[in-house]
C-alpha cells in the first residue's frame, strides 16, 4: 500500500490565486492561449479540475467574478489592442504615402523615357544633317606670374 503525500490546501489556494492574477494581468506562464476561462484558469495554476471544483470552488468563482468586472479583457490585452489600433492607423498612412510615392516615381520615369528618346532622335538627326560645323574650342589664357 503506497501512502499518498498530504494536500497543503493553503498552497493549492495560493496557486490558483495566483493563476488568476497572472490571466487578468494577461502574463500567463503555463497558459497557450491566455484565454479567460475556468479551463484556463485550472491549466495554470496546474491543479487539477477535481482539486480545484472540490476544495476550492469559491476561488474559481472569485476569478469568473472579477473577470465581468473587468469586462472580460486583461488590461495587458487591452493595451495591445489600443497599440494595434495606433500602428493600423499609422500603417494606413505609411501606406497612402507610399502609393503616391510610387505614382511619382513612375510618372518620372516615363518623363526621364520620354527625354531619353527625344535625344536619341536629336542626335540622329545631328547626324544625319551634315552641313553643321564644329567651333574650334576657347582657347585658355596663359596664367600670369
């Protein structure tokens, strides 16, 4: 026969107090998804559902109450959602900015074809028409000592 370790309720208690806290601060350590249920609740403070509904159900009341006080949102959740907003809200600007941007840059490069070609057809033209004349280069003073 094989004696089982006694329970330390006080240690159970303190652990799902502390489970609750870290869900509402929106820090869990055990937790995957940081939801703010009873299941998730149980997951991190890593005791089991029996323990917890059996021994300690006021507890996990406790936490479902402060959970609709709070409105269902931990505060570190709520703060990522307002920094969200605030990047979505200057990505749109980025992003309008960079469009005209892009419209700028492609209307000067078909300016800059636009010449390229105009001087291409200048210089043929040069070519071909032989009666033009090159003048003979300034000539450079003679530095004075």
């Amino acid at each position: 026969m094989t004696s089982r370790r006694p329970r330390n309720l006080e240690a159970e208690r303190a652990a799902l107090r502390a489970a609750a806290d870290r869900l509402l601060a929106g820090t869990p350590l055990r937790s995957v998804s940081g939801n703010l249920t009873a299941s998730e609740l149980l997951r991190e403070s890593g005791l089991r559902r029996d323990v917890a509904y059996g021994d300690h159900k006021d507890l996990v009341e406790e936490f479902q109450a402060r959970l609709k006080a709070q409105n269902a949102t931990p505060t570190a959740m709520q703060e990522l959602a307002d920094k969200y907003s605030e990047v979505k809200e200057k990505l749109a600007a980025v992003t309008e900015n960079l469009t005209k941007e892009q419209a700028v840059s492609a209307a000067l490069r078909r300016i800059v074809a636009e010449l390229d070609l105009e001087l291409m057809q200048a210089r043929e033209e040069l070519e071909q028409s032989g009666n033009v004349t090159r003048l003979p280069a300034p000539r450079r003073r003679a530095a004075r000592r």
